[in-house]
C-alpha cells in the first residue's frame, strides 16, 4: 500500500494499492488495443461534449479537489483554489481546441507534374499517450497531461507522483463519470522501477514527462525509435532590475514569484540582478516583505508559505543556504528551517556566483538578490547556467526592455512581471536542459496530433 500524508505534520492522509508490472502491461496492452481499433476511437463531437460535462462536475467540486490538492501537495488553501479553477478553464480549453485540429489545402498544378491534383492535410491522434507527472500542481498537471490526450482523442496513462496522486484519481473518476469510455483515460499507481514499459515500449507513441532534468533526459534515452515526446524540467529563472524600475509594482510581484508553493515552481523568482544605484534598498524591501510571511499549515486560511513537499527537500535547502552564507552571502530574512518540513522565506544578497544557490535550481523558498553596475554582464550571469524557461526584466524604458527580451536566452521573457507568471492557453517550456517541446493547452494538443496528406488525381481537376 502507499501511504499519502500530509507534507506539514506527515500526517496519514489515506493508504491506496500500488500495482505491479503486470498491471502496468495490462493497462498498456489496453490502450494499445484501443487506439488500433479505429472503430472505437472517439468521435471530436462526442470528446468536446464529455470534456463539456467534466467542466461542469468540476465546477460542482470545487472545494473538494480544493482540500484534496492543498492536502496532499501542500500548497496554501488560496492558491490550491487558484489551481482548481485554472484547471477547469483548462477542460473548457481543451474542449473548445477540438474545434481548431484542423489541416489545409496543399496547392497542386503548380507544375506540369501537379495537375489534375488535389491535395490537403488533416489531422489525427497520435496515438497512445503516456504521461509522467509531477507533485507541485497535483490537478492542474494532470489536465496538461491528460485532458490533452483525451481531447486530442488518444488513450492515455499517467502515472502522478507518489506523494500526490490522489488529485489525479480525482480528475480520472470525473471524466469517466463525464462518459469517456473504458479504457481512454487510465491512471497507474506504481514504483518507477515498475512503470518502465510506459516509456521504454515502442507502442507509446508520445511521452510527456514533468520533472527533474536528470530524470528527464534520462528516460528519453530509452524511448523507442519514433516516439515523440515534450519534457518540461526546471530552472533558475532570472530577473534583470533597471534602476527606473516601479519599485511598488515590483516588490509585491517579485515576492509572489519567489515564494509562491514555497518557492516549488520550475519558473519560480530565483536569481534577481539588481542595479547597483538601488540594489540594497530593493533588497532590504524585499527582504522587509518576505519577513511578514505567514507560514504554516496549508490548510490554515492565514498561510501564504507552506511545507516543502518532503523532509529531505528542507535539508537540502538548508544545506545549500549555509553553503551559501558560509562563502559570503548576507541573509536579509529568514536563513533557517522551521521546522522538519518548513524553511522560512529567505533573501540572499550576493551569494558566489558559483554556490548551488547561484547555480542550480532551488526549488524552493529561497530568493538571490546580486548587485550589477554593467546590465550586459548581468545578462551574461544570467544566461552563464544550463537551464533557461523564463525570465523577466523590470523597465520603465521600452528599448531597455526589448533589449533584455532580445538578449535573455528563455523561452519567455516576462516585462515588469515576475517569472512565474502563466495562463494555462499560452505557450510554456523550456529551452536548452530545461526541456523540449511546448506545453500549454493548444499546443500540446497538436503536439498529440500528426498530419496525414491526401493527394487525389482526377481528370476533371
């Protein structure tokens, strides 16, 4: 049996089975089967009314999937609820995307060797899709991963991770419930070592996987020659500070960026470049808010910062932070755990560019303020890492502004925003080791599609 606790106090949320190889193959061989017969694929007309109902049961649940992801993933009650409805507004999403699978007309008798043609493109399932999802949006995750597939009409298996699964077996009952039919939506609760077959098997035809780099990259080497895939992993997201910046439209939007889920977001405010004119009253501001947060019990109303999602992550921040401090950075707040599963908020000003606060994904409530004199050697620390997904730069000046979007290597450059900034439509991944492919609704679902081209001759073209 697994046991799901809660990550503040470890507390036995509830004991479900864990399934073996057997089970894996069988769900599998299942999918598989499905997607060869083309005579049970689902018709686009009766996906859009079942992803239509699956909305509508959510909207009737929202507390309930509320309580279950801020339970078993941690984060705070007001933002678990933020989640719920983004991930509602993903189904509607989805849903009205069917409508836009589309291909187009290939133009013919352009040559000699052309005519009498007519040529166009449709588009249809890729087929089995197998997903492996990650803890920090238990609901919301899965919709990317899974409503996808289904709206895109492949059967798919995910299999959450192991200390939140209980938002994925959720979202599953509902669209079943909703009418998908047997067997198109099936999820796995299992040892990695047993889900081997979900990436390793040629009859997966796409894999999406959310997690760390290493894994990642990783289990791509193993994938079966065709199968495409879209792996989203972290970074050390970065923010470039002109001294014209708003300091009041900042300061309130850095420290939702840095500290939001505790700092557990793959694009969440990490490494802050500061111009020196104003580096240490942003930093001593910064730092003045972050003090004032309330952590605790995600399931108390009144937090803002909850427990990192296991014991050993705080250990590991801890660590890390006293490496840091230890070589020479200043701790403007926080600097130390709360307790076995809580670290307060914390504010580094000018850690080594070297130390693993500066070099690697914290993952998180840690923020690394750096003083620059040369906004283009701050742009070059910034991109000096292997990881890039999203940055941001805070400007009043619109040639500032276009300059850093221009020079910061990111998917996306957010402009007097912070980094963790996303709506659920727009496209998001990241570049380099942080990943490849492109989530966001729409374009994961054409990711799940492939284009079939039909020329037909006739005489009388």
């Amino acid at each position: 049996m697994l046991q799901i606790t809660s990550p503040y106090d470890l507390s036995l949320i509830k004991e479900i089975p864990l399934v073996g190889k057997v089970e894996v193959e069988k769900a599998l061989s299942t999918a598989y089967n499905l997607f060869q017969n083309q005579s049970k694929w689902i018709a686009p007309h009766e996906r859009i009314a079942i992803l239509k109902r699956t909305a509508n049961i959510m909207e009737t649940r929202i507390d309930e999937l509320t309580k279950t992801a801020a339970q078993e993933g941690g984060k705070p009650l007001v933002d678990s609820k933020i989640e719920v409805l983004r991930a509602i507004n993903g189904v509607q999403i989805a849903a009205e995307t069917i409508g836009q699978l589309k291909g187009e007309q290939i133009p013919m008798g352009l040559t000699k060797a052309s005519e009498n043609r007519l040529g166009f493109t449709t588009r249809e399932p890729i087929g089995v899709v197998s997903s492996i999802s990650a803890f920090n949006h238990p609901l919301n995750l899965i919709v990317h991963q899974v409503i996808t597939a289904v709206a895109a009409g492949c059967p798919v298996i995910v299999k959450p991770a192991l200390t939140t699964p209980l938002s994925c077996l959720a979202l599953v009952d509902i669209i079943k419930e909703a009418g998908l039919p047997d067997g198109w939506c099936q999820a796995i609760i299992c040892k990695n070592e047993d889900a081997e077959v979900l990436v390793t098997d040629k009859r997966i035809n796409y894999f999406s996987f959310i997690g760390s780099s290493k894994v990642g990259w990783y289990l791509k080497s193993k994938l079966a020659p065709g199968t495409r895939c879209a792996l989203e992993h972290g970074g050390a997201a970065p923010v470039i500070v002109e001294k014209d910046a708003d300091l009041s439209e900042m300061l309130p939007s850095l420290l939702k960026g840095g500290f939001y889920h505790a700092g557990q977001v793959c694009v969440s405010v990490q490494r802050v470049f500061v111009h020196e004119s104003i580096c240490e009253d942003v930093a001593n501001k910064l730092a003045e808010m972050t003090s004032k947060l309330v952590v605790g019990n995600q399931m108390d109303p009144a937090t803002e910062v909850g427990p990192l999602i296991l014991p050993r992550e705080v250990n590991r921040v801890e660590e890390w932070v006293n490496e840091a401090v230890t070589r020479g950075a200043k701790v403007l707040a926080g600097g130390r755990r709360i307790s076995e599963t809580c670290y307060e908020p914390t504010v580094l000003l000018n850690p080594p560019m070297d130390a693993k606060v500066s070099t690697s994904e914290i993952f998180g409530p840690v923020v690394c303020v750096y003083s620059y004199s040369d906004r283009e050697k701050a742009i070059e620390k910034a991109n000096s890492l292997d990881v890039h997904f999203q940055a941001s730069v805070f400007t009043k000046n619109l040639d500032i502004a276009l300059d850093c979007v221009k020079k910061l290597n990111a998917t996306a450059v957010m402009v007097n925003d912070h980094t963790a900034f996303r709506v659920d439509w727009m496209p998001f991944g990241g570049r380099d080791a942080s990943g490849i492919g492109m989530g966001g609704i729409q374009y994961t679902m054409h990711e799940m599609t492939r284009e079939k081209l039909m020329v037909i001759k006739s005489n009388v073209l």
